[in-house]
C-alpha cells in the first residue's frame, strides 16, 4: 500500500477483555515500530522489530502487552486482561532499513478505549 | 538515558507572526534530533531532522530548527505561520543503534486569524 495502515481505528473493548490491533507497514521496510500515546502526553515506545532480528521488547509496560511480526510483513500488538490504564493511542511506524538517521513513516493509529 | 522535553504544552499564535517551539534534550552521547507534526485526524510525518553539519535545518511549510550542542536544545521556528500550521509538533531524538526514537510530549501550535 502507499502508506502504512493501522486497523481497527477505533476499538472500544471492556476491562478485562483481550486486544489485538494489527499494522501493516510499507512494503519493503524492514523496520516496524509500536508506540503509544496516552492522551495529553508524547509517544513512548513499546516495541522495535527490524528484519529476521530478536526485537527490542524494552519498552513494553507489562507482561499482558506482546507483539509478533512474521518477516517483514504485518505485526499485530496483543493486549491481555486489558486495563483503563491502557486507553490511547497506538501508533506503528515502519522505516526503510532501521538507520538512526531514517524517516519513519506512521499510521493513523488505532484509538483504543477500555471501559 | 536520553529525554526531551517541550517547555510549551500550548502556543497560541496570530496567523503571520512569528513562532518558536521550544525543544531540549539531554544525552550522554550524540544524537540525531527530529521535529515531527501530527495535523489534525492524520499521523505523524516528518518536518525536518538534525544528523549533523550546519546546525540551522531547514523542512517544510517553511519551517527552520537551530541546533544548539552547548544549550542541548532544538527549538523550531516559522517566521510567518499560516492558520494550516494549526498541529501538534513533537521533537524526538534518537541516539541508539537504531532509529528508536525518544519524543516529547508535543506541543499544540493554534495559529488564530
């Protein structure tokens, strides 16, 4: 696709319930990233996967949070057990190859609101 | 560890003034800075980035940002803004092996006519 896509958009879910929001990066970026941005605060970062690499799983908040990417292809970020505390925005970028000085290109987010 | 931090939550401007959005930093080795804007119901896309060289960059819309090493700062400016400039800007720094970023937590520009 032209750009990257994020879906749901909107995902409004029960405390308790799992999640699972799916993005899909610009073909050919190898590099995929998951942040969030809770509202009224900037993006943190959640998690890195760059090619066949171990990913960097540093900035998950918790151990309900996970994510998966198959190759270079779609990631999927999983909420368990969710929490109101877990209600924001999650945005996925992708880049071209990872490099410090690349520009990342992002979706539009999924907003998700726990109840 | 690298931080940044917006000093501005919300600048409320007229259309054609002039406007600085204030960003500093602090890290233990160089980085790379960037200033991102969210446009109201779209993502973030980039407006410019600071990898080295002359320390004045240049972006979009008209947009310049200032490199300053000794004060860890990089505030963006606009000399004249539009009421299309109406966003969210972040500053980020990446300083890992990788582009991982590190952002702040944006700063609302309303530009009013």
């Amino acid at each position: 696709g032209a750009g990257v896509s994020q879906s749901p958009s909107n995902k409004v879910t029960e405390k308790g319930k799992d999640v699972e929001l799916r993005c899909d990066p610009i073909s050919g970026h190898t590099a995929l990233y998951w942040y969030r941005q809770r509202l009224g605060q900037g993006l943190e970062f959640l998690i890195y996967f760059q090619g066949n690499s171990a990913p960097d799983k540093s900035g998950l908040p918790s151990d309900r949070f996970s994510a998966e990417r198959t190759g270079e292809s779609v990631s999927t970020l999983t909420i368990q057990r969710t929490q109101q505390e877990d209600s924001a925005v999650y945005l996925c970028a992708s880049s071209l190859a990872g490099g410090r000085n690349e520009k990342l290109f992002f979706g539009s987010g999924t907003q998700l609101s726990v109840l | 560890a690298q931080s940044v931090t917006q000093l501005d939550s919300q600048v409320p401007v007229f259309e054609e003034a002039p406007v600085e959005l204030r960003c500093n930093y602090s890290s233990s080795v160089s980085v790379y800075l960037f200033w991102y804007v969210q446009y109201p119901n779209q993502g973030l896309q980039l407006l410019l980035k600071y990898l080295s060289g002359s320390t004045l960059v240049k972006g979009i819309n008209g947009f310049e940002a200032e490199f300053n090493k000794s004060q860890t700062s990089f505030h963006l400016r606009k000399p004249s803004v539009h009421i299309s400039d109406t966003a969210e800007y972040f500053c980020a720094v990446s300083a890992g092996g990788y582009n991982k970023l590190i952002f702040g937590a944006g700063t609302r520009l309303a530009v009013h006519p």
